[in-house]
C-alpha cells in the first residue's frame, strides 16, 4: 500500500510539472497573433500583445521573432498581474516624432526582463541633420528606450542603434541589472547618451560595449548604489558624474562604482561635472578603479565650473563632493593634462588619487595635472605628479571660455613622467 501511495504522489508531481509547463508556454504572446508581418508597423500589434501578457496570471513573454519591422511611440505599461518579458528577435526601426519624449517606454513594471539579441534602430541621423539646422537644437528630443519606475529588472542582450537623443534611460527605477548591451552612434551625433541614471538604487551595469556622440554612462542627482563593470567605452564623452546643480530639488546622488573598465579614444575618460552659482547638491562616495585608457583626453576629471558649452557664472558651485577615488588607473592621454581637479572653494574633501600611471599618447609631449581648492591624499604611484600645471578648463571641458585660475599651492610647469 506504501508503494502504491508514493507511486500516486510521483505521478501527480509528474502531471502537476506538465501542467506548470503547459501554462507557462500558453503565456508567450506572439505579435504576429495580433497581425504583424514581416516589414509592416507593429505598434498596434505589440501594443495589444502587450495587453494581453500584462493581464495574464502566470509568468508572460511577449514574443517579436525574426524579421524587420516599423515601430512609432508606444507606451507598454502595467503594473501586469505577474512577472513579464519581451524577447525580440527582430529588427525595430523607429518612426516616432523626433520631439517625442520617448519612444518606447516601460512603466511601472515589476518584474521584467527585456532580451533576445534585437536590435532597436533609433534611425537618428535626420533627427541630427534637423536640429544641427535649427535655432535651438531641438531642445525636446526623443529617448530611445525609456525604462521607467521597474522593479526587479533586466535588460540584456540587445543592440541599440542610432537613437534620437539618449539611448536609454533608466529613472525611477530599483534593482535592475543591463549586461551585454550594444550602443552605438556616430561620435558626432549630438546628445546620443548611451545609458543615463537618475533617481534610481540599485543598478549595476556590466560586460557592454557603448560607442556614441555623448557620455557613454551618465549618472545623475537621486542616484545611489551602481555598479559599472566590465564596460567598453568609446567614442563618446566618457563615464560622467552629473551635471548636478543645474536645478533645484535634483536630490543627492551616492555610492558609484565605476571598475574593470576601457575607454578608447574617448574626450573624456571619468568625470564629475557641476554646474557653478546655481543649486546646492552633494554628491558622495564614488569610486572609479581599474580602469584602462587609450587614447584619452582629459581621463579624470573634476569639473565644478561646467556650463555645458555656455558661458560660466563667475560664481562657486553649490555641490559638495566628498570621497572621491580614483584608483588604478593607467594607459595613455591624449590631452598633455592627464588629470584635472577643479574645484569650487571648500566643496571637495576626501579626494584620492592612488596607482595613477598615465603616459602621453605622443611620446614626444609631455604630462601634467592641475588643482584647484583641493588638495588630494596621493597613495602609491603618481603619474603624472598631483597638481603640478595650472588650472584652465575653458572650451576643452565645456567651461564657456573662463579662465579658471590657479591654485595658489601647485608649482605651474610641465612634468614628463617616467615609468
């Protein structure tokens, strides 16, 4: 009779395991259910796959498969009654309105994952020809892939392709994980961000490659706890830190980690950006270490007098920086200043410059670094020497052309590094 029960109990397993599989794939939400074809627009039909995967009760998949299609704006939003995924297999190619403030997000999920190795073509490059033309330059441009108050994400395994303006944004946002992400644009496309971060914990970015005309990485106020490894970097403006004190109310940003990484032939390698006069802010605890540059210009800098491309206020930023490390960091500038802290009048404590090693990128030129109202702790080896060039940041970091001026501890003159 014992025999007889187990052998009853592991044939409902058996049935109960069939069914959960069963389930689960009566969850996948083809687009093609809904009428798109290869080469058609699928707004409509991703739109309604979506609906129906967002109000199933188990575990869904929306499923875009092989082919190349159109897409405009479209907003696939929940909260869903349970977990939901996109796989895409396809090619998306956008025809939103270059002012749109997306064109596609994701909102108020948890629970998501977006994969599958598609690509999404943000078809970007009349968008930049128009607001290269007009008088404002398309101040109101369109994120590509806008990931909005997700919780417990994942995004990987995806290519995106010339966006608009950003490529993708993460804001609002908690524990969420981007790996193996592709993102590229030419170097010259205006404003092409490959990811920016803002009011988001918990976000770590890995094993990516992100050429573009802009930051690859951009963190912004109300940001803590990120993590960026193994990430490849340029062309593009590098790895940044802010603008912060550009507006009122940006919240503190903290605990950025940026390790493992490469940039190459980038202008600019990882870099702290505040505006001058403007708002009070802080920004704390970041860490940049391990990383290689290659053909660099500027690779570490502070800049507390950015006014991106205009002309600076005179004033003192209103950012506060503390415990700021930068932390083996080797290869070559292309820049003779290598390094670069500038400063607002007791803004910046606790910064760190340990296992610097850079060499020019000409081996006829020469290195040098510069501070201002900061006197870093140096641990280890130190090239070139701290603080031994003048402060001028105008034009080459988006001052707007004032000079900064020197401080009043450093020795000015060139130092060529050895080692």
């Amino acid at each position: 009779m014992a025999k007889l029960t187990n052998l009853a109990i592991l044939l409902l397993f058996a049935l109960s395991l069939i069914s959960t599989a069963e389930a689960h794939e009566s969850a996948v939400v083809d687009i093609t259910k809904f009428g798109a074809v290869d080469g058609g627009c699928i707004t409509e039909a991703l739109t309604s796959a979506w609906r129906e995967a967002c109000q199933s009760p188990i575990p869904s998949r929306v499923f875009i498969p092989p082919g190349n299609y159109t897409l405009g704006k479209v907003c696939l939003e929940g909260p869903c009654k349970s977990s939901i995924e996109v796989e895409v297999k396809g090619t998306i190619k956008s025809v939103n309105h270059p002012s749109d403030e997306f064109w596609i997000e994701f909102n108020i999920i948890t629970g998501f994952k977006l994969f599958g190795g598609g690509i999404f073509d943000g078809d970007g490059a009349k968008t930049w020809e128009i607001c290269e033309a007009s008088d404002d330059g398309c101040k109101k441009k369109s994120t590509g892939l806008n990931f909005n108050n997700i919780t417990d994400g994942t995004i990987e395994n995806i290519t995106s392709l010339n966006a608009k303006h950003f490529h993708m944004g993460v804001v609002d946002s908690t524990d969420v994980c981007l790996s193996h992400l592709t993102i590229i644009a030419p170097a010259e496309s205006p404003n092409t961000d490959g990811i920016h971060i803002g009011h988001s914990t918990n976000v770590n970015v890995s094993d990516s490659w992100i050429a573009t005309g802009d930051d690859c990485i951009g963190f912004v106020g109300g940001t803590k706890h990120i993590t960026v490894s193994n990430v490849i970097c340029g062309p593009g403006h590098g790895i940044s830190v802010g603008s912060l004190g550009k507006y009122p109310d940006e919240g503190p940003l903290s605990h950025i980690t940026v390790r493992d990484c490469r940039f190459n032939n980038t202008d600019n390698g990882v870099r702290i950006k505040t505006w001058p006069d403007r708002y009070e802010n802080s920004a704390s605890d970041l860490h940049f270490e391990n990383i290689i540059m290659y053909n660099v210009s500027n690779p570490i800098i502070i800049d507390q007098n950015y006014c991106g491309g205009k002309k600076c206020s005179k004033g003192q930023s209103k950012v506060k920086l503390n415990n700021i490390i930068f932390r083996n960091i080797t290869g070559t500038s292309a820049d003779p200043c290598a390094v670069t802290l500038a400063c607002s009048t007791g803004t910046c404590e606790g910064v760190e410059l340990s296992e610097i090693n850079l060499a020019p990128a000409v081996a006829a030129e020469k290195l040098i670094s510069e501070c201002k109202n900061v006197q870093p702790n140096v641990v280890g080896r130190m090239n070139p020497p701290a603080c031994t060039g003048p402060v001028e940041i105008s034009g080459k970091l988006g001052g707007g052309g004032d000079k900064v001026g020197t401080n009043n501890s450093t020795v000015t003159g060139s130092v060529e590094i050895g080692g």
